[in-house]
C-alpha cells in the first residue's frame, strides 16, 4: 500500500471517526494531520477497541487480529493505509 504524505488531506469521513473517538481531537479547531501521533490525542489500549468497532462499522471493513498494532494505530496515515487496503480487497473505494 503506498504511503499517505504527511501533507495531503485525510478522508472527512475517516477524520471524523477518529475526532469521534480521540478525546484529545474534540472540537474542529485542534489540528489533525496524517502524520500525527494519535497517542498524544489520547489513544490508549481501551481506546484502540473503540476505534476499531468504529472504523469497521463505519467503513465496512474487518481488522484482523494480526493488524492491531502499535504500528497501525501511530498515526492517520498508517491506519487509514490499512483501512483502504481491506476496503479494496473488499472491492470497495
């Protein structure tokens, strides 16, 4: 899967997912980049399941259970990169 740059716009649907679920992004006004380290927006173990019930609800998808990684949840890009990845061997956009 190719990498997401830092600078390009995420998925509205997606940033609103994670702004839903990171107590530390509530409210439109702080920052959220592809790159940002979702664990300074609050991200912990219990909130990594939130998420992920979320993302898969929202997007369709099912996050194997090899995929939950510290690595995956780091940042926008490296989830959304899974995200879109299960979503078109899924034949989805």
């Amino acid at each position: 899967m190719p990498e997401q740059p830092a600078s390009a716009a995420l998925d509205p649907e997606f940033e609103a997912v994670l702004r839903k679920n990171l107590d530390g992004l509530t409210g439109s006004d702080v920052p959220l980049r592809a790159d940002s380290d979702l664990a300074a927006y609050g991200l912990d173990s219990l909130t990594v399941v939130r998420l992920m019930v979320a993302v898969e609800e929202t997007f369709g998808v099912l996050i194997p259970d090899e995929a939950l990684t510290f690595e995956v949840f780091s940042s926008p890009a490296a989830l959304w990169n899974l995200v879109s990845g299960l979503r078109e061997e899924a034949g989805e956009r």
